[in-house]
C-alpha cells in the first residue's frame, strides 16, 4: 500500500484482511510523508514501511523494497506522487487505484480530495461513488475495475459526500484486493469485476458504514 494521508482504506485492509483471511495480506506500506497517518496505522499494525522519495534514485528503492518484501499487488490510496515509470513497468497490472468517484468522470490532473466531491455537486450528478481502477502511464485512465455508487443527497455538502464515498471505498477495495490477490496468486492477470460470473454482491462486502449506499446487485 502506498499512501500519502490518514490511511482510512489502509486501515479498511488491514481490518479485513491477513490473519483467517489468507487470500491477502497487506505486507508493506509506503509513504512520501514521513508523517502520513497512514504509516502511523501501519507501525500500529506491526507492517513495515518504507519512506518514498519522489527522484528516479528512489525508484530503485522503491523496486528494492517491493521486491524484498515479496510484494505481488500495489495498492494506492490517497498516494499524491506520481509511481515511478519503473515500478508501473514493473508492476503492469498489478498496481491499483480508489478514486473517491465514477471514474471517467471526476478524474485527472487536480481531481483528488475535497475538489472531487465539489465539482460533483457543482455538476448536479444525482450518484457519486468510489472506482478502483488499474493504473497505467495514464493513471486515472486504466482499466476501471469495479465500482461502487452512493447516491447524492439534496443539501450535501462536500464533507457528508466524502463520508459517505469513503465508506463505500473500504468495503469495495477489501473485495477487488481479495479477488485480485486470488487471481494473481493463480497466475491469472487482474480483471474488471463483472457483477454477474463473479458473484461480487454485497454479501462479499463488510457492511459498508453509510446510511444510504446504493447497492449494486
Ligand atoms: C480516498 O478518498 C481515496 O479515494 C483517495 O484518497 C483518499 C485516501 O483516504 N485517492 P485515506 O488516506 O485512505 O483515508
């Protein structure tokens, strides 16, 4: 996992998964700010962290530190630097995204954080919701794979929209990291969630914590 803020969706993987759930386990945790919540969540949790600079010198580290830890899935979460060229070759298809929207919309260059959630207020969209996706050279263009909506509700406000996103964030990203450490572990690549071949249904979930969610069946 490699994040750059409170580490809320770390601490959702962190909740749910290693121990009886053998599928996954979060197995390092890196940041580019040494005091990230998120590392603080991790030591707490006895997960080894690794610091991240943002130079290519750091991409060998950062490759290092993969590597040495057996590494096999990325995760980011509110990771703010760009990854090294080197680490996404490294990792094609093997490193996730959660983006607190329906990517393609309310995705890009400066759509992170409260910004996202105001411009889909400004927009009028009646459904926000969370997106994993693949990230690639493009980063919020890869390969969407799942989806989660929440419903917009008259006289939100960025905050109550965030919260309720962000609920749904951690219930789906403990899913598509579960299916994708299964998947990987089979030697088959990370593939869109398809609602119906896979059984994704919200019994897979932990019960997310919002009052509304709409639930995808
Ligand atoms: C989440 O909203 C995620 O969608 C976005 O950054 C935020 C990270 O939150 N990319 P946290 O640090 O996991 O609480």
């Amino acid at each position: 996992m490699l994040a750059s803020g409170g580490g809320s969706n770390l601490q959702a993987l962190l909740d749910h998964l290693g121990g009886r759930d053998a599928s996954a386990a979060v197995a390092l945790v890196g940041s580019d700010r040494p005091d990230a919540g998120a590392l603080a969540r991790a030591r707490k949790a006895g997960v080894p962290t690794v610091l991240i600079g943002n130079a290519g010198a750091d991409a060998a580290a950062l490759l290092a530190a993969l590597g040495a830890h057996g590494i096999q899935l990325v995760v980011l979460a509110g990771y703010l630097k760009l990854v090294p060229a080197a680490v996404v070759q490294a990792f094609h298809g093997r490193i996730l995204n959660i983006h607190p929207a329906l990517l393609p919309s309310f995705g890009g260059p400066g759509m992170y954080g409260r910004r996202v959630h105001e411009a889909v207020l400004r927009s009028g969209a009646r459904v926000s919701g969370a997106t994993v996706h693949l990230i690639d050279e493009q980063y919020d263009r890869g390969t969407i794979i799942a989806q989660w909506p929440v419903p917009v509700r008259d006289g939100d406000t960025p905050e109550r929209l965030a919260a309720r996103v962000l609920a749904a964030e951690h219930a789906l990203l403990v899913a598509v990291v579960r299916r994708a450490a299964v998947r990987l572990a089979a030697g088959r690549p990370v593939v869109p969630l398809d609602c119906a071949a896979d059984q994704f249904a919200a019994a897979d979930l932990p019960a997310p914590a919002v009052d509304d969610a709409l639930v995808s069946t």
